[in-house]
C-alpha cells in the first residue's frame, strides 16, 4: 500500500541488485510458499518506491527443505495430490525478471529429477556457490 508520511524511501538513483535465500518448509503445500511470495513482495515495494524494473535485479535461491516445490505439477501431484500452486507466482516473477535457481545438491540429496523441475526454476550447482557469487557481485542479502 501506498505510505505517503514515509520518511525513508527507496533510491530512485540506485540500481537495485537483491539476493534471496529461501529454504524454508511450507507447512501448506496446496497453498503458495511464504516465502516464493515475500520475494514478490521485494519486487513491488521497490516498484512502488519508485524503483524501474531496469533497476531491479532480484536473483532468488531455493534450497533444503524449500527445494521440494520447485517441481512440475506431474510431480507435485505425486508428493502433495495437488497441483503446484507456486507455478504461476515463478511465471510472474520471471516475467518481471526475477531470477530464479535451484539448488543442485538439494535436487540430489532429495533425489527430485531434474526433469521434474518447472522450466521457470533453473538448476544451480548450489545455493552456497550462488549466494557467495552473487554477494561478490555488490548483491544485497535476504533470507527466508
């Protein structure tokens, strides 16, 4: 919502570049991730602090628990007996250019095929290697 008193705004000089972790479980499956979401939110904020979406660049890493639901809905289904709710939210982050990665030793160590991850949600060789590039790379840090 809009906040019009604010005194602390974002910089509208700034190119934004934001890294978030997100291994978190979700206790509701049938329902859209927390935290898939919160990075949503990130996007919008600065949109709405008056940010260009040429000067937002938002790079986000699944992984541990949170890995579970970047899968197709075939997959989804057979963990959850539901369709993947969060599939529409990483189509609509990917279309505001959103970056979105999944670990690899998490896809290994949970065994989820690569074949089953959605085609928004790309594989990464880990989360570790991506957050500490990423970070080299002047992006801030969140995580969920």
């Amino acid at each position: 919502t809009e906040v019009p008193f604010s005194v602390e705004n974002p910089d509208t000089s700034l190119d934004y570049k934001i890294v978030v972790e997100i291994s978190s479980d979700n206790t509701k499956p049938e329902a859209v991730h927390e935290f898939f979401d919160k990075v949503a939110a990130v996007v919008n904020l600065h949109a709405l602090g008056g940010i260009p979406a040429k000067k937002l660049h938002v790079v986000m890493i699944i992984h541990g628990p949170a890995a579970q639901f970047v899968v197709n809905n075939e997959g989804y289904q057979k963990k959850f007996h539901t369709d993947n709710p969060n599939i529409p939210l990483f189509k609509e982050l990917q279309e505001a250019g959103v970056k979105i990665f999944v670990c690899g030793q998490s896809l290994n160590k949970k065994n989820i095929p690569i074949e089953e991850v959605t085609p928004e949600v790309k594989p990464a060789l880990s989360a570790i290697t991506t957050l500490t590039t990423y970070q080299l790379k002047g992006y801030a840090f969140l995580k969920y």
